[in-house]
C-alpha cells in the first residue's frame, strides 16, 4: 500500500474599501445601498473623453496600511490599464498597479498557540477601483449598478506561507483589525468593504516523489466563517481528485471556484487568466506618482500601536489572559477606554471585566459601538474603585454602567441613587447576623457539628443576612463576623 503525506498551501488576496468620501479617480460620492446608478459620472461610467484624477486621500490611506504591515514603500509608482470586459466595467479595462506596486516585500504576524506569532509574508499591496455589481434577483436576466465602479480598493496578497483554514481566518481577523484601527477602512464585510480571495493548492508526497495540485482560487468571500469552510473543503475535494485522476499543476490550469455555503462546497466557475491574458500598459491619462523619504516617514508617523502587539502588552503588562486582551483590542476605542480607566486608577482586571462583561454587553444590545455609548474612562475607573473599595459588590457594576448611559451624573451618586452602596458597619450587620442566628437553629448546630454540611449552612446564613440586608450588605465583613461568631 503506498504512502501519502499532504500539506496544505494556502496564499491570500484580499480587497479593502478605503475610508474615502468619494471615489478613487472621480468626485462622486461613496455611498452603501444608494439608489442603483445613482452615484456614477462619465469618468465611473468610461464615457469618451472623461479624464481620471487620482484620489490622494485614498493614497495617502494605502501607505498607511502598507507601513503597518512592514511593506518597503516605492518613492515611484505608476498606473496600469488591466484590460478585460464585463458588464460592471464598461470601460473595458480596470486602473489598477501592475509591475511598480506602490508597496511590496512586507509581513503581518498572526497569533497562533500559546500566545505565539507566525509571520506571513505580503508579496506586495496596491491599488485600483473597484466593478460595478450585477444583480440576478429580477428575473430572467441581469441588471447592473455602476454605483460601486471606482470605489478605491487596496489590494493586499500574501504569499503562499499558511497552512491551515484556522490561520487564514487569523490572518483575516487580525488585518481587519490593523485596518479599522488605523481608520484605512470600515472594514464590514456585510456591506462588502472586505473580499477575500484565498489560493489553495495541496504538497502531497506519495512513495517519496512530491506532487503538487493546481491552484484553486476561491473567489469574494466576504464572512471569517465561509473563508476557513472553502479552505478545508479544498483541502479534501484535492487531495480526492488527485488519488483519483493523479492531476498535477503541470497538467492542469489554475482554476477559479465559488463558494456555495448552503452545500458547503465549491464551485468550478472558470480557468484563471494569467498575467498576459490582461494585456496590462501604463495608463497615459494618469501621472506617475512620486514619495519623498521625508512624506512617507511622516505618514510613519501617524501609526499607532497595533492590536496584536497591544494585544501581547496587555497579558504581560496587566497580567490578563490571552482571551481577556484578546477582547480588549478587538476595537481601537474599547482598548482606548480600557487604558485610559487604568492611567485613572483602576485595577487593570477589575476594569476588564467592567467593560468586557458589562459594556459590551450594553453596546450589543444597542446595537452601537462603544465609542458611541456615553462612557468615559473617568467613570469605568470610578466604578472600579468603588468595586475594589467593597462599597458596591460587582454585580452592581453593570447597573451603574447602564445609568451611565443615560446621565452624565458620576458612579457614586448613581450608586447612591439606585441604593447600591454596601453596608461595612460592622455593628450594624452584627444586629443582622444575630438575628439570622437566632431564627435558623438548625443551620447553627450544622455549622457547629463540623461536618460534610457545615460548609453549606455556612453559605445559607450568609445568604439570609445579605437577604436581610436586601443585598446591600458587605459580605466581606458579614463573613469576618460569622467566622468570629463561630470559631
């Protein structure tokens, strides 16, 4: 029987809608599900003799991300004409980059076990607009909205270093988070803004002779979810078709598939063009552009801390768990909040759960970000003191946080106001606990015996006097007094 041992080779092209208000060669506006054709003029539409003028936000946004991902930035970069027809182009090239890319030769780490980093290396990142959109939903025939034509896209391909479903969607996850974080891109795939476009082949070592599969690419996924599924069925559709037909990358074509997540698997669409098929040339209505050192090191400039490294500074710095600083920097703004209630005074655990567990919750429900809640740091650190002070125990925390909300009024006087203050008079909760003694006799000899069922009478008295207290008691100094009370 003979031997087979495979390995998946997985590379990645991935499409990012710029944070532009308009488009990347013309004025009009950028705008999700506007009326269709609605937002076109006669440059988006290729009329004849309309001229493009490039976009520099839309650049100047490009370098930012190419920066962040340790890209060597080009002081010259050209536009080329890729030239092929359809509908939702009806100029009948794309303006894209070719052989001068305007960034290349780069990598972004991903988190993998244990708190590791694997490093994929980017081939390069460019840009170009976007096509139209055909739409099949109103009948028997096909309809295009050009309000998308032009929409400048970065084009970010990696080179063939993951291995697995599972690191191509922390890939994934982890770009969309430089990208937001930077403001490059709103980055939401149910609006589109972000496509993926994985390339899958298999390494397959039979009776010690290595063979490898044509190149599958997986077009427009646009969820974590379909990316990582389209990747492990690849993965088994060819290595089934290579025990079955022996077909190799010498014999066959690359080929694109789509991804039907109803069945679950992939569908042969086309065999790849290859470079030449798009007869690419310089564009000669647009100008070459040119960086100075001095430009792109101030666009260096304007990086902030990326969310994997502040990710990994959180677990050493603050001691939290790897899932903990995982949802802390999941958004620019939440980990901003965190920080900013630390340097306020709060204790770095106690604030994490504050905002993982009560202020996320409140976002989801509103359907908001947390930037958009009426939440400072100020106030996440007040209520944490207060937490790590015993004068309101920490299920109150959501309370107050929700008030917060609603009031600019500070932690302690909604506190106040909703009657979550503790009780820590020890005299006072002394009345308490005698009185507890004295109407559960039995619970009493059950502590005293020292037995299997001291521990729970122990938990039933202390849940009568907080009961008595109407949950106001400390229970801190409840528990020192019946442990005084009892030996």
């Amino acid at each position: 029987m003979s031997s087979v041992e495979c390995k998946v080779v997985i590379g990645l092209e991935i499409h990012v809608q710029l944070l532009t208000k308009t488009k990347m060669f013309c004025g009009c506006a950028l705008e999700f599900a506007g009326e269709p054709n609605s937002r076109v003029c006669p440059v988006c539409l290729g009329l004849p003799g309309s001229l493009p003028v490039m976009n520099r936000k839309a650049f100047e946004l490009s370098v930012m991300a190419g920066l962040a991902l340790n890209c060597k930035i080009a002081n010259f970069t050209k536009w080329d004409r890729k030239s092929y027809y359809y509908p939702d182009l009806p100029k009948n090239y794309q303006i894209s980059q070719y052989d001068l890319p305007f960034s290349e030769h780069g990598f972004i780490e991903i988190p993998v076990n244990s708190g590791d980093a694997k490093r994929i290396r980017i081939t390069r990142a460019h840009l170009e607009e976007d096509a139209g959109k055909n739409v099949h939903t109103a009948g028997n025939f096909s309809q295009v909205d050009l309000n998308r034509a032009g929409t400048p896209l970065l084009e970010i391909v990696t080179e063939p270093d993951m291995n697995s479903g599972s690191e191509v969607r922390a890939l994934a996850i982890e770009l969309q988070r430089i990208v937001q974080y930077l403001g490059v891109s709103e980055a939401s795939m149910q609006k589109g803004q972000m496509r993926f476009e994985p390339n899958v082949n298999l390494h397959i070592i039979k009776d010690g002779k290595e063979y490898k599969t044509p190149i599958t690419e997986v077009k427009n996924l646009n969820s974590f979810r379909a990316l990582e599924e389209s990747v492990n069925y690849e993965h088994s559709r060819q290595l089934e078709e290579f025990l079955a037909t022996g077909k190799t990358m010498e014999m066959g074509n690359k080929s694109t598939r789509g991804w039907d997540a109803d069945r679950g698997v992939t569908v042969l669409q086309r065999e790849k063009e290859e470079a030449h098929d798009y007869r690419y040339f310089p564009d000669p209505d647009l100008l070459p552009v040119k960086l100075t050192d001095e430009w792109i090191e101030d666009m260096r400039s304007k990086l902030c801390e990326l969310p994997l490294q502040k990710q990994f500074r959180y677990v050493k710095e603050f001691k939290l768990s790897e899932y903990d600083a995982g949802v802390l920097t999941a958004e620019r703004a939440v980990a901003e909040l965190f920080e900013g209630a630390v340097e306020q005074g709060g204790e770095p655990k106690r604030v994490c759960n504050i905002i993982s567990q009560a202020g996320l919750k409140l976002a989801n429900e509103a359907g908001r970000s947390m930037a958009e809640l009426n939440i400072d740091a100020e106030g996440v650190a007040a209520i944490a003191k207060m937490v790590e002070a015993n004068e309101i125990n920490a299920g109150a925390a959501g309370a107050i946080l929700a008030e917060m909300t609603k009031t600019d009024k500070s932690a302690k006087a909604i506190a106040e106001e909703l009657n979550l203050i503790q009780k820590s008079d020890a005299s006072e909760l002394e009345g308490l606990v005698d009185a507890v003694i004295a109407e559960n006799p039995q619970a009493v000899d059950d502590v005293k015996s020292g037995g299997k069922k001291s521990k729970a009478a122990r938990g039933f008295l202390m849940g009568k006097v907080m009961q008595k207290a109407k949950g106001q008691a400390n229970p801190k100094i409840v528990s020192q007094i019946l442990a005084k009370k009892f030996g």
